[in-house]
C-alpha cells in the first residue's frame, strides 16, 4: 500500500524526470516527427492535386472523345442519307432505262411486223398473182407473161380498193 501513497519526493523526481524527458524528445524526436508528419501532408497534398489534374485532363479527353464520337455519327448519318439517295436515283435510272428499252422494244417488234406484214402481202399477191396466171392460162388458153400478169393484177387490186 505504500505505492498507492503520494510521496512528495517522489513527485518532484517525477515532474523533473517528465521535464528532462519532453525536452530531450523535443530536441532529438520532435523536430523529426514533425517533419516527417509535414511531407507525409505535402505529399498527399501532391498526389491530391496530381489526382484532380488527372481528372480534369481525362474530363478533357472524355469530351474530345464524345465531341468525335458526335462527329462520326453525323457523318455516318450524312453517309447513309447520301447513299440512299444515290440508291434512289439508281433505281429511277434503271426503271427509265428498263421503261425505254421496252418501248424501243416494242417500236423494234411493231416494225419487224410491219415488214413481216408487208412481206407476207408481197408474197400473197405474187402468189395471187401466180394462180390467176394459171387459172386465167387454163379458162383462156392463153399465156400472160409475167410483166403483162403483174399489171392486170395491180389494177384488179385498185379496182377492188375501190369498190371498198
């Protein structure tokens, strides 16, 4: 129990021993402490600054990148109206050249026929022509030469367009 009893001596020795004990601490510990407490706190002041700069710069790019990502959407967007355009257009210009190669095809058909026609009366009054020769040859007896035949046959033709 005497420890637990305040003994003034002891006391003295304490606060003188604390004092000594601070001031040494305070030439040799302190100082040291002190700094480096003070460039642990520049440091993370450092890397805080470094960190908000790094932020901003990648803010930074992040626009640049969305601005360019913008860029390219309009210019696909202007890509695909152009392209649909000119595939419009193409497909007027093959509906035009289809629609004109028909006609053309049509008016080729019309005058194929048309000689095809004219031919074929040709030959329908050469072949008239050629039995009436005959015919008239057996009822008469007598025999028309072809040029004699052709303009008998020209103006019985006339005559008949006549009469309708």
């Amino acid at each position: 129990m005497e420890l637990l009893t305040l003994n003034p001596g002891m006391l003295i020795w304490l606060v003188i021993t604390f004092v000594v004990f601070a001031f040494v601490l305070s030439r040799v510990a302190w100082k040291p402490l002190l700094g480096a407490v003070q460039a642990r706190e520049e440091g993370i002041a450092n890397a805080i600054k470094q960190a908000e700069e790094a932020r901003s710069e990648a803010e930074k790019v992040l626009a640049e990148q969305q601005a360019k990502l913008a860029s390219v959407q309009d210019e696909i967007q202007a890509l695909r109206k152009e392209n649909k355009a000119m595939a419009e257009q193409m497909k007027a210009e093959i509906i035009a050249k289809a629609h004109e190669d028909a006609q053309k095809l049509r008016d080729r058909t019309h005058e194929e026929l048309g000689r095809e026609r004219e031919a074929a009366i040709a030959a329908l009054k050469e072949e008239v022509a050629d039995l009436v020769v005959q015919t008239t040859a057996k009822l008469v007896g007598v025999t028309v030469d072809k040029s004699q035949h052709a303009q008998l046959i020209d103006e019985s033709i006339r005559q008949f367009g006549q009469k309708n």
